[in-house]
C-alpha cells in the first residue's frame, strides 16, 4: 500500500502561551509509566521501554530507556510535566526557575474544579510534583537537539521547594533539571500543542496525541507500527495482554482520536479495524492518517501579560492596588520580587510583622536592590526546614525480612553489577552537570531500585507477601471505613 505524504517542513512552531503545552521531542516516543495505576504508583519501581527510530544516515535503530521512580509515577503526571514546562516557556524571560502559587498554576492550565475542594486540588497537584521530582531518566540514545546527535544521557526532571503549611498563601518554587531545562529549551527539542484538547483526553489518548502531533506536523500519513509495540512501549499498556486484546484497546483510542478529528479514516475506509494490517502469525501494524484538526489555522499563543504574571498573586496576597503591582513589576527584577514577597507573607504567616506588610515588603525590596540587605536568617532557616521535610520518605517500607535478604545479596552475588552499573550511572550524572554529591547519591538511588528488581526476579522465595503497596493501602482503608459504618 503505497501513501501520499504531504511535507510541511515549512509550518513554523508556535511559541508556548496561555492554552498550550510544551512536550518534549524524545519523550513523546515512549511511555514514561505503565498505564496501569497499580503498577505506576509502585514505590520503588523501574520502568524500562524501547522504542525504535532511523538515524540521518537511514539506518533502523533501537534506544533504550529507564524510568527510575522512588515515588512511583501517574499517567496523569504527564499532564502536570508538559503544564508546567509551557507556562515556564511562557514568561517573558524563561528560566529554570518557576515560582507561582498552586492557584495560579492550576487556573492557566484549566485544573480548575468547582465541585472539588481546593484543598484536594492543592494535594493532588503536590503529590504530582513529588512523584516528578524523584524521577531519574535514563536514555542510551536520546536525541540531543543542542548538539544535534543521538547521546547516553541520565537527568532528572525538577526539584521544588513549597511551603510546609499546606494552607499557606506563600508560592511554589519549581526549579528545573538544567540538562533537561536546555533539551526543552532548544528550538528542536520541543513542540507546543493545544493543551485543551489534551486535558480532555484519556491518557492512552494523550500519549498516542502527542506523537502524532509530532508526526503530522510534517506529514499526513505516519509510519507503520507493529501494534505490541506501540500498545506496550508508546502508549504503556501491560505486556501480558493479548495483541488481540492490545489491538481492542487501540480501537478506543482510535475512536476518542477520530471524534477530536486528530485522526481520519483513508478514502473508501468505513471500519477502522482496516487500519490494522496482518505480517506474520501474531505480527499486526497499524499506520494513522491524518484528521481534519491539523488543517486548521493554528494561532498564536497569547502570551501572559504583566497582569497574568504568577508575581501578582503573591503581591496581592500582601495587599497592593493593581497600579502599584504593576509599578513593583516595572520596577524590580523577577527573582527579586519573588523572594521578598515570599519573605513577607512568610513574615506574616510567622506573626514577624503584624502591621504593614505593604511598608516591610517597599523597605526591603527597596535596599535589596541597593545591596543594602540581604534575606534574614530565619527565611533560610524555614526553607532549610521545608526542604528537609519534602525529602522525607513517607510511602510505605517493604517487609524488613526481604531488605534484610536484599542487602545480602548485594553483599554477596550482586556486589559486582552493583559496582559497574554504580559508576557507570555517576559518570553519566556527573557529566550531565550534576553535583559530585547529587551525581553519586542519585547513581546509588538508582542502582539500588535496579537492583531491587533483579533481586525480585531472580529471587521470588524472599519477597515477601504482605508488601505493602499503594493499592493494598487503599483497599485496607476502604475496608476499616467500612468497618466503622
């Protein structure tokens, strides 16, 4: 079956603004997690995918990457990672820094609930952040867009600083992996997208949405995929399915896809079970033609004005007129508002100050700026203190007998793999500019959570059978509520 594909190399990429998302030109290739919640949100747990692509040279290449994730990881997640990097891009001067309240940031990305509570949407939010912040990505042949090759990297996505009162009025600071800031930050690194539509979808959709948005922004018709591939390595589904089954869930995607006209069936096709094409016993592909949504006339993003601007809630909050926001955001650099707004609602919260937060905020900005002053103790010391409080470990432990099995094991038969894949990892770290410190500790993190699913695999017999897992946690809370009525 031969196709016609349309070139349109000449469309010009659109700046991320307000209704849009920025996603990232490798990730969109693979599934970051498994679509299953039950395993995604496995403390602990390594996802590893491959996917295939063809180098400038024409030659079928295949990388493999892992998704190391102490937390777990959601699906949904992905939302909040493309969200957030497009309200980053979004500012009139980008940098590896965001610092804006929650309310702020759900209200551009549209996560706005009327019917749920703020503070269910707050947690939720901060739950995401978290999981995101303990990810560490590892690619053997990533596509670097800087240096415009293929390279072994490892990265992490972002840290953060919030508040520990989780009813504080203080904002976030996200503050994003450099190596990972510069790969977004590259012109042919990352692509916007209609972040509307993408809410609306299911995440299988979304994935499947965000490689196609790369696909036929160039062409109409995409490239054949075996379908095991793409239902368990692109779109996340578990590997123990039936391709008829994975075939039946690519179905709904296709359905979803088709009502948002993303995709469209070929001329003279009624039935989209067509699309799928039979190679060999077991062996099925599948190619997608472009739908009616890609021929639209994109617009440009509405950038944020000074009045969108994620300084002015926290501005207001110390309660400053509109007219002297703007004089405060003409007047002052962003980090600069940023920290001393962050000190004075601190302030506040603290009973530091008790009149005037207005007048404190105007003296200290005011010889801040004159380098006459600098944050006071007590600020550093309340971050130090949330920092602390943000790293502690509060998912629950595996079963002390199996540790107690693991940790000889490491001793004994994986003492030298633990070693090997150990330097391997701090030397990729290392040269991807982290820290000798954060290098080595998030190499031992890593290789440990690799090594604990060998030892899983290799050694059923010792894991032990009450590990306790998120599911089993809410299925034994559902149970003791139950209990009580």
């Amino acid at each position: 079956m031969s196709h016609v594909v349309a070139d349109r190399r000449d469309k010009k990429r659109l700046p991320p603004g307000k209704g849009s998302g920025l996603a990232q030109q490798t990730l969109v290739e693979h599934a970051l997690c498994p679509l299953d919640a039950s395993q995604a949100l496995q403390p602990g747990s390594v996802h590893q995918v491959q996917y295939h692509f063809t180098d400038r040279n024409r030659n079928r290449k295949t990388a493999t990457a892992n998704v190391a994730c102490p937390f777990g990881l959601s699906p949904h997640d992905e939302l909040f990672l493309y969200g957030l990097l497009a309200l980053t891009f979004s500012q009139s001067e980008p940098s590896s820094d965001l610092i804006a309240t929650p309310h702020w940031c759900l209200r551009q990305l549209g996560i706005v609930d009327s019917n749920q509570e703020q503070g269910v949407r707050y947690r939720l939010f901060r739950d995401a952040i978290r999981r995101l912040a303990g990810v560490v990505y590892e690619n053997d042949l990533f596509y670097d867009p800087i240096r415009g090759e293929h390279r072994s990297v490892a990265f992490g996505f972002l840290k953060y600083s919030l508040p520990i009162d989780t009813a504080s009025g203080r904002a976030w600071h996200i503050c994003w992996d450099p190596q990972w800031f510069q790969f977004c930050q590259a012109l042919a690194g990352g692509f916007t997208f209609d972040f509307t539509v993408y809410r609306k979808l299911d995440c299988a959709s979304r994935r499947l949405f965000l490689l196609l948005s790369k696909i036929f922004w160039r062409n109409d018709v995409s490239p054949t995929f075996e379908v095991r591939d793409l239902g368990i390595n692109t779109l996340g589904f578990s590997s123990t399915l039936r391709t008829t089954e994975i075939k039946r869930k690519i179905l709904q995607v296709i359905a979803v896809l088709t009502r948002h006209e993303i995709l469209n069936l070929p001329v003279g096709m009624t039935d989209p079970r067509e699309l799928f094409v039979r190679r060999a016993k077991g062996v099925h592909v599948v190619q997608f033609h472009r739908g009616a949504y890609f021929d639209r006339v994109p617009t440009n993003p509405k950038p944020f004005t000074d009045d969108e601007s994620p300084l002015v809630e926290p501005l207001q909050k110390i309660g400053f007129d509109p007219d002297t926001i703007r004089r405060i955001l003409g007047k002052y650099s962003a980090r600069m508002i940023s920290e001393w707004s962050d000190i004075t609602l601190a302030a506040v919260e603290r009973k530091i100050i008790k009149e005037s937060p207005q007048a404190y905020f105007q003296h200290y900005i005011r010889e801040a700026a004159e380098n006459q002053t600098t944050p006071p103790d007590w600020w550093h010391e309340l971050r130090r203190q949330e920092r602390e409080r943000q790293t502690e470990t509060r998912t629950a432990t595996d079963a002390v007998t199996e540790d107690q099995h693991f940790e000889e094991y490491l001793q004994s038969e994986a003492k030298a793999a633990f070693g090997r894949v150990m330097d391997r990892l701090f030397q990729q770290l290392h040269n991807g500019g982290q820290s000798e410190m954060d290098a080595r500790r998030n190499a031992e993190q890593f290789t440990r959570m690799h090594l604990r699913r060998q030892f899983r695999e290799e050694h059923p017999e010792f894991v032990a059978s009450d590990t306790i897992s998120l599911a089993g946690l809410l299925q034994r809370r559902q149970k003791a509520q139950a209990d009580d009525r």
